[in-house]
C-alpha cells in the first residue's frame, strides 16, 4: 500500500506586537502538537519577545528563547491553512492571504499591559499562556 504525503497544516498566529500571546501560542503548539503542524508567528507591529513570555514557557520546558518578532509582512503571499488572530487590533486589521484558509479569532489578554511585581506579572503571564495552551488543545483535538 502507498501513503500520499500530505503537507503539513500551515498555521500562523498574529497579534498587535508579537512579543507574547502570538509567540506563546507559537511554542504551545509545536510543543503539543508533536510536528503536525507548520507553525508560524507574527505582529502588526513587532518589537521584541517578552522576558515575561519566554519565562513563563520554560516553566513548561518549551524554549522560546530563540523565538523573535516577525512583520506579518513577511508572510504575505504565502498560504496557510490556518490564520489565528489572539487580539481584537489582529482581527481588525490582519490583512488577507492567497488561498484558501480557515481565519479564526482567540480573544486573549494581552499579558503585557500588567505592571507590577514580577511576580504580579508572572500570575498574568501564566494565566495567559495557560487559557492559550487549553485553545491550542481544543484546536488539536478538533483537527
């Protein structure tokens, strides 16, 4: 018997700065989705990844460390299966890709606009990537 290679599903998360929600929703689901997945970040306007985010992934034994922040410029006119914008500024104004794909919208808090502690932020930062890793379950199961 014959197996048809299929590609892989192509999945691009984009939020206002890509430097936390985008980017932990990048990590959690090459981590949890065991190399099913092409899985791709960026931001409308990006600066940096978070301290805080990197943090809070390692907590989780995922690296994000290497991880930077990508213009969704630079993935315009590629295709994707999937386009997941975590913030409302994404969803207004991610701008359209060729082809086919299916555009979903996770509403997230945007982790960053806590101050505090550290620690203060940390409790944000985890709940955070925690209601993203419970989104990017759902969307593995349902796949």
């Amino acid at each position: 018997m014959i197996k048809i290679m299929q590609d892989k599903p192509k999945v691009l998360f984009v939020c206002t700065g890509n430097s936390c929600r985008s980017q932990m929703a990048e990590g959690l689901l090459k981590h949890y989705g065991n190399g099913e997945f092409e899985v791709y970040s960026a931001g409308l306007s990006p600066s940096y990844v978070h301290p805080l985010a990197i943090k809070a992934m390692a907590e989780l034994d995922i690296d994000i460390t290497n991880h930077y922040s990508k213009t969704v410029n630079e993935f315009i006119g590629q295709e994707f299966s999937y386009v997941i914008t975590v913030c409302g500024s994404a969803k207004e104004f991610c701008p359209v890709f060729p082809g086919k794909y299916k555009a979903l919208h996770w509403s997230i808090e945007d982790p960053a606009s806590t101050s505090g502690t550290e620690e203060e932020m940390m409790k944000v930062f985890r709940k955070v990537r925690q209601n993203i890793l419970e989104k990017v379950k759902h969307f593995i199961t349902a796949f």
